[in-house]
C-alpha cells in the first residue's frame, strides 16, 4: 500500500513539474513575441533618427541653424594662426 502511494505521489509530483514548466514556457514565448515587436519598433525608430541625423549633419543644415537660430554671422575677417608641435 505504501509504495502504491508512494508511486501516485511521484507521478502526481512530476504532472505538477511539468505542468508549471508548460505555463513557464507558455510565458516565456508569450515574451519573446514582445521583446521581438518592440526590437522591430526600436529599429524602425533608429533608422528614423539615422535619417534625421544625416539631414542635420549636412553643411547647408548646419550653416542654416547657426545663422537662424543662433542668430550667427560670418566674421568680418579673421586670421589663421599656425603653431608647430616641434616648437621651433
């Protein structure tokens, strides 16, 4: 009698274990699918803003920004000054 209880309480034990590994697994997919729509999103974005970084990083753009936004202007002259690193 012991052993046959013995024996139903290791199969009821490992239909437990397995069961909760299913739901874990279930969970785990469930998560993947997610974390994989959001990695398409986030890349979408990235290209985005790698467009938009070009566009900004454009001479003209720049140049652009610096007169309208910050109101900058060319100088009216200017020096170029040479220093050598052997320091002769």
């Amino acid at each position: 009698m012991k052993r046959y209880l013995l024996l139903v309480f290791i199969v009821l034990l490992l239909l437990a274990l397995y069961g909760t590994t299913y739901l874990k697994t279930i969970r785990l997919e469930k998560l993947k699918e997610t974390l994989g729509a959001q990695v398409s999103v986030l890349q979408s974005k990235n290209e985005d803003l790698n467009v938009k970084l070009l566009d900004k990083s454009s001479p003209l753009e720049i140049d652009k920004l610096a007169r309208g936004k910050y109101e900058m202007k060319e100088p009216d002259s200017f020096y170029i000054i040479e220093i050598n690193a052997n320091g002769k």
